[in-house]
C-alpha cells in the first residue's frame, strides 16, 4: 500500500484526544495519531461524531478502504471476506477508519492465526491457562454459535480459537479483546435467556452472584464467560473443555479492575475457565515461536502499532495537552 505525505494544516485542525478520555485512553489515541502520521504517513480522517471535525486517530474513508487500518494485505483481505458475510457486530466504517478500535486490533492480532492454522497451534501452546499438546481446527473474528441455542442475544467473542488435544479431547477458547473500550455499553438484567443455565451442572458463579450481573463494569465479560459455558451444555456435547479469555492492554488499568471485580463473582474452582492474556504477555510468548521474516514482521509491526508507546514519546512530552 503506498502511502501519501500528510497535509501540515489538515494536522493543525485535528483533534488527538477527546474530552472523556482518561489519561490511557488519551495516550493510547495519541500514539495512534502518531502512527498514523510519522508511519502510515496519511492525513486525519473525519470524526463520525462531530460532523467536519477531524480526530487524529482516524482515517479518511478512501484510505479505509485501501486497508491501511491493517497490518498486511492478508489481514486486509480477511476483513474484507468478513464484511463480505454480513454476520455478527462487525461496524464496517469503525473497523476500517477507527485506528483506536479494538476490532481492527483483533483482525490485526488473530487473523494470521485464521489464516495458518499450523501457526495458531504453534502460538496456543505460548498461552497461559491453556492446556499443552493442542492442534488448533479453527479460527474464527466475531464468532457467535447460532444465538437460539445459547444466550438469545448477539453476544459474540471477538476471536475465537477451536483445538483438539491428545486423547480426542475437544476444546475452544472464546477471546475478548480490548484497547480503550469498557466492557459493557448497557446493563442487561439475569432474565429468563440466562437464568435458564442455572440449572445446569457445574455453574461456574458463586451462590446469588446473580444479582450483580447487571453491573456495567463486567456484564458484557459475563456474558461472553456464559455463552462459553452454554457452549459445554448443549444436548449434543461438541466440546469436553472451555475457556474465555481477555486480551487486553498491559496499561489499562480499569480494565484489570473490571476482571477482578468480575472474578469475584466465579466459583474457586471456575476461575481457570477466565484467562488474562495482557498484550505484552502474548507478544513476548509468540515472539520466541515465530520461525520466519514474514512472521517476525508481522508482531513487529503490531508491536509498533499498540505496545511500544516509546516510539511516540517524544511527541507526547511536547503535546501541550498530555498533562491535563
């Protein structure tokens, strides 16, 4: 993808953070608007919410839609055959034009795994919580099972991961991924959808957990960890095993609360159904497992992009609004 030369006024005009970001989302929109400048070398796109302003993490729909929200031509086109089935939650605009959203950055993380599937068993195993010896079947983004059967609702994992293992053992691990997002945009009441699990052998809450499902902090983690636990139960057993897991930023902080309130809520002998997979944990496991220069390019590049906050420090230290 070629790259334009970024317009100095058009720079001048855009706005890096917004007014309710806190500090880490403001730094995290910063560093985007970096890599957007000073290594996509694009101009700012317009902001969807503020109709004629422009905000420096994002991009111009023209430049979406060449892919330049992506790290490699082959993600781009996964996205692209994604968009192309018309299922899901996937936000068509905010995934190509949004560079601080998290749907691009799972595309960005879990489509090469999609893509080589000799490749996501050779990533799996460097995954914490998650047990060894695993062939990796399939990898789908934005996966949901067919909602009649589980929850009711569009609950989705963003990623999610089927293996067998010795022993023809079947498992799958459902991923959520986050950058600056909170978990839940709405409450959703324990109503009948999901209280109908209740019944079901080994719940994974704690007696009466029930009623602070609701809460905003962790009801969308929640309900992601059920629909993994709906999957267990089915009249036709499909799996022997189960994991939800959270990818998600080593320096969002709330998003580390949110989990431990949540984690509050489970069974001692639950918890290692939930996994806390860090970015900085994943890229340090798989950097050691990658066996060629495509490979290395590819976490390199996404280390850049979401990790390695240095490379835009300079900028940061002479923004004249970081401090606030």
């Amino acid at each position: 993808m070629k790259s334009k030369a970024p317009s100095h006024g058009l720079e001048a005009r855009c706005r890096q953070m917004a007014p309710s970001d806190n500090r880490f989302t403001a730094r995290m929109r910063f560093h985007q608007s970096w890599y957007r400048r000073h290594v996509l070398n694009l101009p700012p796109g317009p902001n969807p919410a503020a109709p004629g302003a422009l905000h420096g993490n994002m991009l111009r729909p023209e430049d979406g839609m060449q892919g330049y929200n992506f790290l490699s031509e082959a993600i781009h086109r996964t996205v692209e055959e994604r968009l192309d089935q018309a299922q899901g939650m996937v936000e068509p605009k905010r995934l190509r034009n949004n560079l601080l959203s998290s749907q691009p950055m799972c595309f960005n993380l879990f489509a090469p795994l999609a893509l080589d599937l000799t490749l996501a068993s050779r990533l799996i195993a460097g995954l914490s919580g998650l047990p060894g010896g695993s062939r990796v079947t399939e990898v789908k983004i934005e996966y949901a099972p067919p909602k009649e059967w589980h929850l009711d609702d569009n609950t989705a994992f963003d990623a999610w991961i089927a293996y067998e293992r010795d022993g023809g053992v079947r498992g799958f691990v459902g991923i959520e991924s986050k950058l600056t997002e909170p978990f839940s945009q709405a409450a959703y009441a324990f109503d009948e959808r999901y209280a109908r699990w209740r019944a079901r052998p080994g719940w994974w809450w704690r007696p009466g957990a029930e009623q602070v499902f609701s809460d905003r902090r962790f009801n969308q983690l929640w309900r992601n960890h059920l629909l993994a636990f709906s999957m267990l139960h089915q009249p036709e057993q499909v799996y022997q095993e189960g994991f939800c897991a959270v990818v998600y930023h080593d320096e969002d902080t709330g998003c580390t609360r949110a989990m431990d309130a949540y984690r509050a809520q489970l069974e001692p002998g639950s918890e290692s159904t939930l996994l806390d997979w860090p970015l900085g944990h994943v890229v340090e496991r798989w950097t050691g497992l990658l066996q060629s220069r495509e490979e290395r390019d590819w976490l390199n590049a996404f280390r850049l992009r979401y990790l390695d906050l240095e490379a835009s420090r300079p900028a940061w230290d002479l923004f004249p609004e970081h401090g606030r």
